[in-house]
C-alpha cells in the first residue's frame, strides 16, 4: 500500500483524536480554577488519553503495512477513544 493511502486512513484517526484532545485541553483551561480537585485529575486522566490516541493515530500513518492494516493499533484507538468519552461521561455525573 503506498504512503499516501496509509496517512489518508491515519488522518481520520489523527484529526478526531486530534478534535477530542484540542476541546478537551481548551475546557480543562477555561475551568481549571472552578472545578474540584477530582474533576481536575479526571480531566487530566482524559487529556492522557486522547494525547496517546494522537500518537497511535499517527504511528499507525507511519508503519510500512507489509503484513496488512494494523488492525490492533486501529482497534486499541478506538477503545481509548471509546474509554475517554466514557471517562468524560463519568466526569459530568462527578460535577
């Protein structure tokens, strides 16, 4: 498969992980010094968690796909993606 095609299937993968991270680090700053310390720390949990959906994303624009699609980095971005909206549910029934 050519590079261009890899890094057109990543971008999806980079650029919504990219949308979750970048709105969630502009609400962990606008809130910051209104939200309790658990709030903080689950917030913080989340903006882990999106960073590395970001750098699964992008490593999985970057790896010859010789054997295939990385069908296990695909799947491990999409439960941590699937895991921080979970965490970002729990986080509004905790305010």
């Amino acid at each position: 498969m050519s590079r261009f095609v890899r890094w057109q299937i990543a971008s999806v993968f980079i650029v919504f992980s990219g949308l979750a991270l970048g709105l969630t680090v502009l609400g962990a700053l606008a809130y910051w010094s209104g939200d309790s310390p658990l709030v903080r720390t689950i917030t913080a949990f989340m903006c882990l968690l999106f960073a590395s959906c970001v750098g699964l994303g992008i490593s999985i624009g970057a790896t010859n796909w010789d054997d295939g699609f990385p069908w296990r980095r695909a799947l491990t971005l999409l439960l941590f993606l699937v895991l921080g909206f979970g965490v970002g549910w729990a986080r509004s029934a905790v305010a």
